[in-house]
C-alpha cells in the first residue's frame, strides 16, 4: 500500500494537499518490478504516467536511427503526462532492480486537471524538462555534427512555445482558486434551478467559442460598453474583468440577463466564475498549442535531415497565424500593437503537418526585434488568383538595400553575437519552397513588408 509520506518524497508532489495526495492514490495502482520486468514496452499505447518510488529502471529504444538509454531513479515521472499529444511509448522502460512504480491511469487525466492543478502545473514543467532532454540528445548525434548552427537555431524557436506552456500553467493555480472561492460562494446561495442553468448556459457559450479575437478599436469599445454595464450594476472594480472579457468578444448584453434574475453579489460571483473559467480554457488552449508546436519543430529538424515525407493536410492559414501570435504574445504585449486584415474567405493550403507556423514565427520574432519591441505589426491574409498571400509587415528602420538580397542566405545575421544563429529566414524560404510557394521582402525606413504566396487547395483554386 502506497503512504502519503512516499508520494510527498517525490519532487513534484512535495508540499500537496494530504487530500489531493490520498485522491490520487486512490485512483492509482501500485505496481511491483522484478529486476528484468517491464512496465511498458516501445510501440505500446501511451496511456499512463508513472511515479518511481524505488528501485532503478531503464528506457531504452531507437530515437531517430539510434539506441537511446535513458536511466530512470526514485522520485522520476515517465510516461505519458497531462496535455501530452504523445499516442504511443517511443521507448521501452524495465526495472533494473527490484522496484516499485504508480501507475495513473490517462484516462483520470481531466479529473487530475481540476483536482490537482498544482501538481498539473508542475507536471507541465516535467514535460518540458523532457523536450528539453530530447532536443539535446538530437544535438549529440553525429549525423547532425555538420548541423550544429541548425541545432542551436532550433533550441531558439523552441525556447518561446516552451516559454509559452510554462507562462500559461503558471497563470492556472490563482485562476482555479478563484473559480473555488467562486463556486463555493454561488453553492452557498438558494439559487433557482433557472438561475444555476442561466449561468451554466452563459459559461459554458462563452469557453466554448471559438471567434477569431476582434481587433483593438472592437475591443476597446466591448472593453467601454462592459465596464459601463457592471458600473451601473453597483459592480465599479471589475475593470479588469471588462478588460478580459471584451478581449474574448464577449457582448454586454449577455451579461445582462445575469443583473436580471440575480442580486447583485450573487451576479459578481457568477461573472467572477465565468470569467475565470473562459481564461482556463484559453491558457489550456495555448499549452496545447505551444506543447504541439514543440512536437512539430522536432519533427520538423528531423525531416529536414531525412527528408521524411509526413503527410498532406488542409490547414487553414488565420488558424495557423493566429495560434503563433498567442504563442508570441509575451513578446508583442509589451509595446507592440498587431493590426489584423484577414479576407473573410476560407484559406487552406496543403502542408506538412504545421511547419507554416514556424514561417510566420520566424518572420514575425524577427519584425518585433527590428521594433525593439515596441511598434506597429501589421498581418494581411488575402487571395490572388489561385494562392493565398500572406503580407507580415512592421514599421521598424528597414533593411538596408546592401543586405537585402542576403537574408535569406543559411549563417546570415544582422544580430549580435549569440542574438541569432542566420537560420531563420533560410527555414522559412525553404519551408515556403517545399510547399510550391513563394516570398519576397520590400522594406523601407518605417515599411517592411514580407509576402508569402502559397497554393490554395484543391477545390478552391476555381
């Protein structure tokens, strides 16, 4: 039988809850190693984490050609972790000598999201403590030797998803806690079962949606408009919520029907839960996107290398420029406005898997360092004839005519020492390239224009 005390032993379960600890014992099963036994083997479904509590194990599988050990201790998780996308176990682990292992099954995974979002949060840390452990055991090999410049190009478009995940599971545990005290103070009051459905039905629309965020003269006045109807329900420090709200496109008058059927503390807690509960969603959606990205960019080096063939999709071009300014806003919401112009038309180009995000990561990363951070980044996604275009521009200094031809030449950079490896702009020409595409640069002093035609579809060419 598993104690408490064992469990609080490991690292990332130090300092819980007793009762947190207890749940998830009682949902996990204790397993009992020989030296010799497996607990899972390569190629198995990935349906499990695992917490080591004694004993040394070993993972050992073929990563990319070669064999790959890795040495497992007491206090170690492996296994599949929450918001992973991982389907099977790329490696095999056994117990080198008598040992004993918990197994949690992924299946109780969103239970232990909201039971236990502080181990959650630290679990997202294991997990990129593991992106990080492969991405250095890619930079070992000696296939990629000639490569190393590529490799260290790619740990820095790494650093800002993984930035990304850690910054958003950071913001999760006061946001859970507010939809506690939230809860708890609305489950004190006698509500109606009209009122409890009225609130559920507005929670549940607003986490669900799935708008393309408005822009900012649009935000501004939701922001306005919010603000003016919780101040004229006796609600006058709630700025902050208006602020977030409006950012999720939410309209004044739904909240309106709340001030209706409600008093008004019992309506402050409902938005206070709802508000909450639309952040969670989002900040899971960025994990999920940012771990994603990780996953795609190993993958990406890897073909690069092999030249692996990954299979065709659609993949809508707002979506895919979208998702990498949520991944960058850490760097643009301190000084840089973006200005939207997206053609009100399906845009879906075929490619392989999601490497279009590291096009527009790298061009958009290099236009907010030309700003130093502060400055106007202007994205335009429209058609002409049977492509897509896709213009990123900023009004930084430019680039001087002398090295423009030269940018997207591999090893060239303007930056300094240790500021940038000259590899960005030749990922992105020769993504674009395999992609039957094509981009070009026009900059002057305040005007820097990158464009990039890719092929529409097909069956949306005519």
């Amino acid at each position: 039988m598993v104690e408490n005390s064992e469990l609080l032993g490991v690292p990332v379960f130090a300092g819980l809850p007793d009762d947190q600890i207890a749940w998830f014992i009682g949902h996990a099963e204790e397993l009992r190693l020989a030296a010799g036994d497996s607990y899972f083997r390569q190629g198995d479904p990935a349906d499990a984490m695992f917490v080591v509590l004694e004993g040394q194990l070993q993972a050992r599988g073929e990563i990319g050609g070669e064999t790959v050990v890795i040495a497992i201790k007491p206090g170690d998780v492996t296994g599949l972790l929450p918001f992973s996308r991982m389907k099977q176990f790329s490696v095999g682990a056994r117990a080198v000598t008598d040992a004993r292992v918990v197994r949690f099954p992924s299946s109780l995974f969103p239970d232990l999201v909201q039971k236990m979002p502080e181990l959650t949060q630290r679990l997202v840390g294991v997990m990129s403590d593991r992106i990080r452990e492969i991405t250095r055991l890619e930079q070992q090999r000696d296939r990629l030797a000639s490569l190393g410049k590529l490799s260290a190009g790619l740990a820095h478009e790494l650093n800002n998803p993984a930035s990304a995940a850690k910054r958003a599971a950071s913001q999760l545990r006061d946001l859970l806690r507010k939809i506690r005290d939230a809860s708890h103070e609305l489950g004190s009051r006698d509500l109606t079962a009209a009122q409890k459905a009225e609130i559920e039905k507005l929670e549940t629309a607003f986490v669900q949606s799935n708008e393309v965020p408005p822009d900012a003269l649009t935000i501004s006045d939701l922001e306005e408009q919010i603000d003016s109807l919780l101040r004229s329900h006796g609600q006058n420090d709630l700025w902050q919520m208006a602020a977030d709200l409006a950012r999720k496109n939410v309209k004044p008058e739904a909240l309106e029907s709340l001030f209706s059927i409600l008093d008004a503390d019992t309506a402050r807690a409902a938005l206070v839960r709802i508000a909450a509960s639309v952040e969670v969603a989002t900040l899971l959606n960025e994990i999920e996107s940012a771990t994603a990205r990780i996953s795609d960019l190993v993958r990406a080096i890897k073909e690069y290398t092999y030249m692996d063939q990954t299979p065709l999709q659609n993949v809508d071009i707002v979506n895919s420029l979208e998702t990498t300014l949520t991944i960058l806003n850490h760097k643009l919401k301190h000084g840089v406005f973006v200005q939207r112009d997206y053609q009100r038309v399906p845009l879906l180009v075929n490619s392989f898997g999601s490497e279009l995000n590291q096009v527009w990561t790298n061009i958009i990363d290099n236009a907010i360092d030309a700003m130093s951070g502060h400055g106007e980044l202007r994205v335009r996604i429209y058609r002409e004839d049977n492509c897509v275009v896709v213009e990123i521009a900023d009004n930084g200094p430019g680039i001087s005519p002398e090295i423009q031809s030269h940018i997207f030449e591999p090893f060239f950079t303007t930056k300094g020492v240790g500021e940038g490896t000259g590899l960005g702009l030749d990922t992105v020409q020769r993504i674009v390239k395999k992609h039957r595409g094509n981009i070009q640069v026009n900059s002057k002093p305040g005007d820097t224009r990158f464009q990039v035609w890719l092929p529409l579809a097909e069956g949306l060419t005519t």
